[in-house]
C-alpha cells in the first residue's frame, strides 16, 4: 500500500471502524484505483466517483 504525503490511518472510536483521512484537512480523503483508474473522493461528507 502506498500512501500520499497527506494521508494518515485513524482511530474512529467506532467499533469495528478504520479511517482515512487528510493530515492537513480531516473533512477530506481521496483514494486513487490503480495508476490510470479511477478515484473515491470525500469532502465534508459528500461522496464522488470520479475519473483521475
């Protein structure tokens, strides 16, 4: 697995939980599917698909 320069894994206090999120923003996490795929994006709670 690699991880971006911004990102960090977190403890949720929720049962059974794993995060990801941005060390410089909490509210956001963007992770990349393969180096041309695709990508899932998290905004302050708005969810995306999207192409890279």
């Amino acid at each position: 697995m690699n991880v971006g320069d911004d990102a960090q894994f977190t403890d949720l206090d929720q049962a059974n939980s794993m995060g990801i999120q941005g060390s410089n923003n909490s509210t956001q996490v963007r992770i990349k599917l393969g180096s041309n795929g695709g990508r899932l994006t998290s905004n302050n709670g708005e969810v995306y698909l999207g192409a890279c």
